[in-house]
C-alpha cells in the first residue's frame, strides 16, 4: 500500500487510511508495502500483544510526513551517510522542532520527502533572528546544491536504498521476536520472582511459627523439670522418713525381744512358784488320801479276778505309780475359758475340742472329750494314764485334769500343730526345721516303742496330733487311743479294746484296715507318710507312689516344697528312701525304729551339702546324672535330657553348638560307679 513520491524516497506515505491502517491493524494480519507497483516490505502476522511497541510508527507532530525507526531496541544502522550533512540538520531540526531528549535524537532516522525537505529549511530560516538565519546559510553554503544532488541522485540509489530497507525491516523483525522472547521471559522471571517471594513469606511464616511452637514446649519443658524437681523431692523425703519407720521398728523388734526374754523368765520363775505351790496342794491330798489308795488297790486286786472288763474308776490309777499333776474344777475351766467361748478354741476333731485357757497365770490347752459317750470317758482314762506315767521332751506335758468335765490341761503350743505349719503359707518351715522335727518324731517313737514293761502303740500318729512350741520343737499329743503291749506275751491288755478312731486314711496301716489291730509297724507306717509330707508340703493322699517316681527318674527336686529353702541333695534323698521305705504297704517291708536310724536322723538337719564335682551334673540339666551317656561331641550328659535334646529334632551339641556327627550314645560306666560311690559316702 502507498508510494513514493519522484523527487525523494519514503518508507510511508502521509495518508490517512496508511496511518490508519499502521496503528489499528491487528498482528495478527499480514501488511505487504508497495511502491511504484514493487514490493518493497512486508509485515508478517504474529501472535504478538498490542503492548509490545511497533517498529514502525507515525510521527503525530509532523504531520504523517515522516516516519520513526526505533535504531536502539531494533539495531538497525541509520540509512543515510554519515557524513552526508543532511542527517545532523535534520537532526539537530527535528530536535528542535519536536522536543525529543537526546536519547531519542540518537537513536531515531528520519526520511524525509523533498518537499518537507525545502519546507523545513525555509521555515529553519525563517524563525531564526535574521542574523543567525544568515550565519546559517553562510555556515551551509551548498544545501540547495546538496539537496539538488540528492533528489538528482535519488533514483539511482532507489535499488540500494530498497534492498538496505528490506534488511533493516528483516533485522527490525527478528529484533522484535528477540524482544518478545526476551520480554516473556522477564515476565517469567517476574513470577518466579513473585513465587520466590511468596515462599520466603511463607517460609517466614513458618520459622516464626516453629519458633512459638518452640517457646511453648520450652515452657512445657521447664514445668515438666520443675515437677520432676519436686517430685524427687517429695520421693526423698518419703525415703527418709521410710528410714526412720524402719529405724524405729528395727528398735522397737529389738524391744520386743528384750521384753520376750524378760517374760521368758518371769514365766520360769512363775513356773517354780506354781510347782512348789503343786507340791504343797500334793502334799495335803496325799495325807488326806492315803486310805482311799489303800482301798482303790484292794479293790482292784479283789474285781481283777472276777471280771476281766475294766471300768472307769478302775483304770484311773492315784498314787505313786502315776506322776502328781493337778486336778481342777469345772468352774476353773470354764472360767479360764470364757465358758468354753469359740473365740478360744484351738481345733475339733474326734476326740471332742480343744481350747486356749489361763490357769494359775498360765496359758495353757485344754481337751474336752465327748461326755456322753463311753468311748470319750476310756480316752480321758486313757491319756491321764499314759501322760501321768511317762515323760519325754517331745510328749506333751500333762499339768492336770477335770474328771468332772473330762478335760486334760497340757502346755500350751504356740506354734500349733504340725498340719498348720506344712499348709500354712505365712510362716514357712525351712528344711533344716523340718528334717529337725523328722528325727524328734522318730526319737519320741522310739522311746514308746521301748517302754517297760508295756509298749506304747501310739496309734493316731498324724500332723494334727503333732504340736510345735516357739522353738518348733515338736511334742507328741492325743493318747487317748493308744494300745499297750506286753513285752513277755506279746499281748495287749484290755486297755487297748477302745482303739477307735484309728489314724486318718491316708496315714492309717493299710494292714490295720484288715485286722483292725494297731502294731508298731502301724506307727512307721504313719511316720514315713509324714516324712513325705515335710519333703513336699503336699496331702498325704498317693504322695509315696509320686515321690517314688520323682526318685526314680531323678527328679525328686521337682517335688520339694519350694517354701523350705534349697534342700541340700544328700538330705532330701536319705529322708525320701526312708519315708518310702517306712511307707510300704507290706508291714514286713517296713524297717523297726532303731537308735541307729533315730541318731542318723538326728544328724540330718546338722548336715550341709557336700560340693558336688562339677564332672557329676549333666550339662543341661544341673543335676547330678544317674544314667550319664557320652555323646557324638565326646561330653557326658543325664541320658534322658539328652533324648529328650535329640527327640525334639535337633541335632547339634547342647555344648559347643556344632553339628553332630551322629546320634548315637555310649554308657558311661565308669562315671555312672563314680557317682554311685560318692552318693553312697557319708
């Protein structure tokens, strides 16, 4: 669109539809420019925004004569000479005229038209001082001559002129993509600009966040330290005054022994007093009796050969064959009693009951038998009989009776019987007391076994009828269903008709069930089931079959009572092959008490264990080995805990860990005699 005029070339024309089109045609439509019927430029579409500046664009204050070309952002060189003189008149006109700053002037080229040209000089001269108008055009000369020149120059440099324009336009082009490019990427830069921005706000944010989070658990935290601070304290102080309570109370147990002992003596001392108060009452009764025993055993001798049953008054013996005891009313009973309150009462059974009392400043027992039987009437004969003849340090003390009330008044036992302490948890026998209790028990048989002229079957022999003083020495009680028997005949006087009730079950005779007749061997068989009983702590009920099961396979600790300490091995053994041997069920099977087998009883509980040789224990199981057997890693080990090892799928050593070479085992004989000999050592 457009052309040129003949006398001087121009990029644009000065029409209004050109101008127009320049400044509102969109980008994105293509211009082609021609002049004088050639193509001389053409502007390609594009995507570019209207904010980016054109290159080409009208000069509003000349009046759409001449055209701007932007020479700094498009690098485009001027496109007249340098040295032509035009360009700094021009210049220095167009700085003048339109008021651009230096930098504009510089980088902007103006192609005028010849008309504008001659328009421009005349008014440069015309609007100067007439003076300096004519130093102008002395100063140039030959301007018009120039200009002549040019215009008469003008069509041979059209071509040159053309194609320099057609290269400006293309650089101008690729100076516009560049700045495009270079402008999306500045306002990429600005965003990331902004983002950047945007997080170190955020990021701020954050810190000055995390640092109030950080203030609040530190103030969390030295509350937390000053709590456990006082905390510490207050456990400090709770531990000191603990000390203290366990001071005093170490104290006070110091105390309370002292006053143990101070009525310990009292008490010996009351004891004396009461015996020589005995022995003056002794006295006076003796004096006032003397010709009723003379009567009694005239009579006896006169009603023993007509009728061979005793009765009651026949039975109980005063004199000098029985030992002096006491005889007491009902009202003193009763009132030591609280009459026969339950809240003094010991324990019941068979018998009938027993009761805690106080007589003559003295605790004692009292056993009331049944009344209204005959059988309780023969007991209390009975056990006045044998009591008042004989006296052990492990039978009960008899103090006196009541034939009124058929009462017997023993010491008093503290410690209770023997059946409270084995299942009693609270106050756990250790094993030296109880192998001591075992030869005490054997020893007090042994002496009723041995009385003369008549031996005592005791008969009843059970824990309940074993009684324990503060020492835990046992004392052996309840008479009432003993039998006598003769030395020289090997009968039994008709004291023993009334021998029921025998022994609980499991500690009665298996052959007394059949023959309802008591014999010695009745006492052992009672005796080793009790020794069982001190080993375990368990019923007496199919305890023999279970201990001698645990002695043959080896594992009789298995079955100790834990609460009586560490048994040492030797003890345990020498007391379990006694009471299973005291505990056959055949009576010949049965040992007789010996003063050989009380004594060696006697040095039991005396006995510490013997180190055993590391080489006896099996390796797995700590014990001593009774069947060792020699595996493929050349150790010994218990033959059944090293099946045990194998048959559960392993097959490495229980030593080193390695793999077997095979699982084979070899008896060991000669350690197998080792160990025998060494358990067979006292």
């Amino acid at each position: 669109m457009g052309s040129t005029s003949d006398n001087c070339f121009k990029l644009i024309g000065s029409s209004s539809k050109i101008t127009f089109a320049a400044k509102n045609v969109p980008p994105f439509c293509e211009i082609w420019f021609v002049s004088k019927g050639r193509h001389i430029w053409t502007r390609e579409a594009s995507e570019f925004t209207d904010d980016l500046l054109p290159v080409l664009r009208p000069d509003e204050s000349v009046n759409g004569e001449i055209f701007w070309l932007n020479l700094q952002d498009h690098n485009v060189e001027p496109l007249l000479h340098p040295e032509c003189p035009l360009n700094g008149f021009f210049g220095a006109d167009l700085q003048g005229s339109r008021g651009l700053n230096q930098n504009e002037s510089n980088n902007s080229v103006v192609i005028p038209t010849a008309e504008s040209c001659v328009t421009r000089t005349t008014k440069f001269c015309n609007s100067q001082e007439p003076s300096l108008a004519a130093a102008s055009w002395h100063s140039f000369p030959s301007v018009m001559e120039f200009l002549s020149e040019i215009i008469s120059k003008d069509e041979l440099d059209q071509d040159i002129l053309y194609d320099q324009l057609k290269e400006v336009a293309a650089e101008v082009e690729k100076s516009k993509r560049e700045a495009f490019i270079e402008l999306a990427k500045r306002k990429q830069l600005e965003s990331e600009v902004a983002e950047a921005a945007n997080r170190a706000k955020a990021h701020e944010a954050a810190h000055e966040h995390e640092v109030k989070i950080r203030e609040e658990l530190e103030d969390i935290l030295r509350t937390i330290k000053l709590q456990h601070e006082e905390i510490v304290n207050q456990r400090d102080e709770v531990l000191r005054e603990l000390q203290n309570v366990m001071e005093n109370i170490a104290l006070l147990h110091s105390r309370a022994e002292e006053m143990a002992l101070l009525r310990d003596e009292a008490e010996g001392e009351l004891e004396i007093i009461q015996s020589s108060i005995e022995i003056i009452n002794r006295g006076r009764r003796k004096i006032n009796q003397k010709d009723d025993i003379e009567d009694n055993k005239f009579e006896n001798l006169g009603s023993s050969g007509h009728d061979p049953s005793p009765n009651c008054s026949q039975l109980i013996v005063y004199g000098d064959d029985v030992h002096d005891c006491a005889e007491f009313t009902l009202s003193e009973l009763q009132t030591a009693t609280c009459e026969f309150s339950e809240s003094f009462k010991l324990g019941q059974g068979g018998y009938g009951c027993l009761y805690k009392g106080e007589i003559m400043n003295r605790t004692v027992m009292i056993k009331r038998l049944h009344q209204h039987n005959v059988r309780g009437q023969v007991e209390f004969q009975q056990e006045v009989h044998v009591l008042g003849k004989i006296k052990h340090p492990h039978l009960v003390t008899l103090i006196g009776m009541c034939p009124e009330a058929l009462s017997v008044v023993y010491e008093y036992m503290p410690n209770g019987t023997l059946q409270d302490r084995l299942f009693c948890r609270a106050t756990p026998m250790n094993w030296k007391i109880r192998a001591r209790i075992t030869a005490e028990i054997s020893s007090v048989l042994l002496f009723l076994h041995s009385c003369k002229p008549e031996k005592i079957v005791h008969g009843d022999l059970k824990p309940e009828n074993i009684f324990l003083d503060y020492s835990y020495n046992c004392k052996l009680g309840n008479f009432g269903v003993c039998r006598l028997i003769q030395q020289d005949t090997g009968h039994n006087p008709t004291l023993c008709r009334y021998r029921e009730p025998q022994a609980a079950f499991p500690y009665s005779d298996p052959e007394y069930q059949m023959t309802m007749e008591s014999t010695m061997k009745s006492d052992v068989y009672s005796f080793g089931i009790i020794i069982l009983q001190l080993l375990t702590g368990k019923p007496a009920r199919g305890l023999s079959g279970e201990v001698r099961r645990a002695l043959v396979s080896g594992n009789l600790k298995s079955i100790l009572d834990p609460s009586s300490g560490d048994w040492p091995t030797d003890v345990a053994r020498k007391l379990a092959e006694i009471g299973l041997q005291c505990s056959e069920l055949n009576a010949q099977d049965r040992p007789e008490l010996t003063p050989e087998m009380v004594k060696d009883l006697g040095c039991l509980h005396l006995m510490e264990e013997r180190p055993v040789p590391p080489f006896f224990l099996c390796p797995i199981l700590q014990e001593i080995m009774h069947d060792p057997q020699v595996a493929a890693d050349g150790f010994t080990y218990e033959g059944r805990a090293l099946r045990e090892w194998l048959d559960s799928g392993r097959d490495t050593s229980p030593m080193t860990n390695l793999k077997l070479k095979h699982l084979h085992l070899t008896p060991n004989h000669a350690l197998r005699l080792a160990i025998q000999d060494w358990l067979c050592q006292p």
